[in-house]
C-alpha cells in the first residue's frame, strides 16, 4: 500500500531503474552464458577424473573414441545421470526452489515497514552467492551448482519486492512508461556487462589469465556488478510505504500463502482472464527454456567455441530491444493478440531451422539467433499488456502476483523436457526441436481466447484496435 497522492521523484525513480541494470548481468551472463557453457563440461571432467574405466561406466563413446558429454555419469544431490543433461536439471530445480520462496517475499514486503531493507537483503544474498560462483571449477563443481540455486533466491526474491516498488513511485497513467524505461535499462546494463566480459574472456592471454579461470572471473565480476549497483538503487528507493497488517497470532510466512490462495479463489470470476494466463504460461516455459539452453545446444551439438556462443548471445540480447519495438508498431496495426499469435508462429519456425543448424556453420547460427532477438522480448512484453486489459479494476497487484509466481511454477518443465529429451535420445538437436511443443500449444490456446470477450467480463472498455 502506498500514501495516496503522493509523487515520485527524479531520484527515487533512477533508484528504481538502476536495480533492473544492477541484476541483469546474472541471468544474462551467469545464467545465459557462463554457467551454460561451463556447467556440464567441468562436471563432465570431474567425473572422467574420478571414474574407473569399467566398460559402459566409462567416460567413451561406444567406439572407444573421444569422450561425449551423454555418456559420462555424473551424481548431483544423490542422483545420477550423463553430464550433457546437468543443466537442464539444474535450471529446473533452481525455478522450482524460486517458487517457494516468492510468496514468502511478497508477503514479507507487504507488511514490512522497510521494503529497503529487503530488497537489498534478497538482493546482496543473491549477488554474494553469484560471486562466490567464482570457487566453480574442477571437483568444486557441486558447490557451484549450490551456490547457483541460492542465487537464484535471491534474485526471485529481489525481483518480487523490486516490482512491488513500482505503486510507490508511479501513478496509474505513469507505470508503463517507467516500467518500460527499467526494462530497456536492464537491457543495456546486460548487454554492456556482457560485453566487457566477453572482451576480457576472448582476450584472455592478454591478461595472463587461462580460460577456465576467465571464466571464473566472469562469474565474479557479475556478482559484484550485481552488488555495487544495488547500494545506489536501494538508496534511492522511497521510504513511503504503509504496511499491510497482519492477524495476530499468524505468521508471515502463513499469510503470504493465504493471500495468493484467497486471489485465485476470487479469480474464478472472470475464467476467460484465466485462460488467457494459462496460455501465456505455456509458450513463455518455451521462451526462457530456448534463452537459457540455447549456449549449450551450440556448444555440446553444433560444435562451436564459446567465443562464438558469447558473440551470438550478445546479437539476441541488442536484437531484442529492436524486436520488443517492432512488436509495438505492429501490434497498433493489427493488435496484439494477432501480433502475439504471428510471433509463435514464428517462434516455431526458428525452432525449426535450428534443428537443421549444420555444425559449425556460424552464418547459419547467427540467423537462428537473429530469429530469436526479434521475437523474444516482444512476445512477452504484449502478453503482459494485454493481460493488463483483461484485470478487473484495483486488482492489479493481486493478478499480477498470480502472473509472476505462475511464470516462475511452471517455467521447469521446459528445461526439464531439453535435457530428458537429450538423456533418452542422446541428441540436444532432437531436444531443441522438442520445444516447439510449447509454442505450438501456446498458439493454439491463445487463438482459442476470445480477448475482446474477456477484456468486457472484467469490466473495461476494449482498445480499438484488438
């Protein structure tokens, strides 16, 4: 809850921005980048150290030959399985860790009277354990997989408290435009922290540094970048804020729960908004699973060097912002389920040619990942606005918890399909393909949504142009 009438100033929304530039470097380096690249190879090696060649046991392809990341064993958290398919799981478990904790952050901010105080809790929690990423390497790789899931915490948490700040120092006819303005900051701060790294990462002789070790640093810088942008950004937030209270005698913990039972009990009402979110659900899993797993399937399938694979994520992140803006443009045209619609088509389509990507044809890559750029962050950001026409008045808040945990409950299976997918078939070309799954259903269910429909059960006045 916030003071009614009260205003924003310049400095308080700079804080605000400065934190979505202060996290961005962890999901787009050490999650996008390092860790996919780094993950399954150093768990791969420990295990050919540590194993005895007893036949199929062994770290060899059946001829013998070369080692193979589908057929070396590894164990995680006493359960074993080839190391080509160790972060696809991880990925899973660390989402799924998100989602407990997201509730208990949303109710811990709501009735907190220092949302400050959190924010930089969750936050520092998770740029510490980021940095110490740095210790991953060689039989260290389990700490690092640990070490990974609590970063993930904290950056789920952070980011709850975080979007919750926008009440404070926005008015109803004010949020798009700040929240839009985050978003491109955050893009630019990604991009740029990626960028420095990947010079200090393919310069990497120049500073006496190998590259294992580089990349160990890269996880390093990410977590302090994370760290020394999140003191001015918590500084500047406002302090206004009046709790939400809660029943004596219940917890905190209890009550967040409650909370997010009692809106979707409520929500029931309008089940056309509802099956809107399910369909976003469906095709935003196949989203994140396609940014997160995309390094790996050019590194493990397709052959190329992580030079390459850094340029390349480099071309999606800088794309995006171009494809988020075309998505505008087009969707005043035609509207944005139609633009939505035609973006999952497309969706499919670069799945599609990924699959028959030739090893090391980098032309071919670079077009796959210039393919993904213009839909990725368009996608997502018109399914959020045309969400916001279907929520019935005053419950914004509320829904929007709804869309955030559901996108966090449900994005582990679509990495949990790519690496079952690769663990049965021992191909990540089969699994990439697998994904389309995702979109396919997506754009099914979102045709099947009658939107103009669903925006006049809320109770608002549908846009001209749908």
């Amino acid at each position: 809850m916030t003071l009614a009438g009260t205003r924003s100033t310049k400095r308080e929304r700079w804080g605000w921005y400065f934190y979505d530039w202060a996290n961005s470097p962890f999901y787009s380096s050490t999650t996008t980048v390092f860790g996919a690249l780094s993950m399954s190879s150093i768990a791969a090696a420990d295990a050919k150290a540590n194993i005895t060649l007893n036949g199929d046991r062994a770290c060899l392809n059946a001829a013998g030959g070369t080692d193979t990341l589908h057929n070396c064993d590894v164990t995680l958290f006493g359960l074993q399985f080839p190391a080509g398919s160790v972060w696809g799981y991880l990925l899973s478990v660390a989402t799924v860790v998100q989602v407990l904790v997201l509730p208990i952050a949303g109710a811990v901010a709501d009735r907190s009277h220092n949302k400050r105080r959190i924010l930089g809790g969750f936050a520092f929690l998770g740029a510490v354990a980021a940095a110490a990423m740095y210790f991953f390497s060689g039989s260290h790789w389990q700490l690092g997989a640990v070490l990974f899931i609590v970063a993930n915490i904290g950056y789920g948490g952070s980011l709850v408290v975080y979007y919750s700040f926008l009440v404070d120092i926005g008015g109803p006819d004010e949020r798009d435009g700040i929240s839009a303005k985050g978003w491109a900051f955050g893009y630019l701060g990604g991009g740029l922290a990626l960028a420095l790294q990947l010079v200090f990462y393919l310069k990497h002789d120049l500073f006496g540094v190998d590259q294992g070790p580089a990349v160990q640093i890269c996880f390093l810088t990410s977590g302090l970048w994370w760290a020394a942008f999140t003191f001015p950004a918590v500084r500047r937030l406002p302090r206004r804020h009046v709790p939400v209270d809660v029943a004596p005698g219940r917890s905190v913990l209890r009550a967040g729960f409650s909370e997010l039972w009692r809106t979707l009990v409520a929500a029931k009402a309008y089940p056309l908004t509802l099956a809107f979110l399910g369909s976003y659900l469906v095709f935003t899993d196949g989203i994140n699973t396609v940014v997160t797993v995309s390094a790996q399937y050019g590194k493990d399938e397709l052959g190329f060097g992580n030079e390459v694979l850094i340029v390349t994520i480099l071309v999606i992140q800088f794309v995006a912002y171009l494809g988020g803006t075309l998505h505008g443009l087009v969707a005043r045209r035609v509207g944005a389920k139609r633009t939505i619609l035609g973006s999952l088509v497309v969706w499919i389509a670069v799945l599609g040619g990924a699959y028959f990507v030739q090893p090391k044809q980098m032309l071919q890559f670079l077009a796959v990942a210039v393919g993904i750029g213009l839909v990725l962050g368009g996608t997502n950001a018109l399914s959020r606005s045309l969400f916001s026409q279907m929520i019935p008045a005053g419950k914004d808040a509320q829904y929007y918890s709804l869309y955030v945990v559901g996108e966090r409950g449900t994005s582990w299976l679509g990495p949990l399909v790519f690496a079952g997918v690769g663990q049965v078939t021992g191909s990540f070309r089969l699994a990439i393909v697998a994904l389309v799954v995702f979109f396919a259903a997506g754009l099914v269910l979102v045709w099947l949504v009658p939107v103009r429909r669903a925006i006049v059960a809320a109770g608002n006045r549908p846009p001209e142009v749908l």
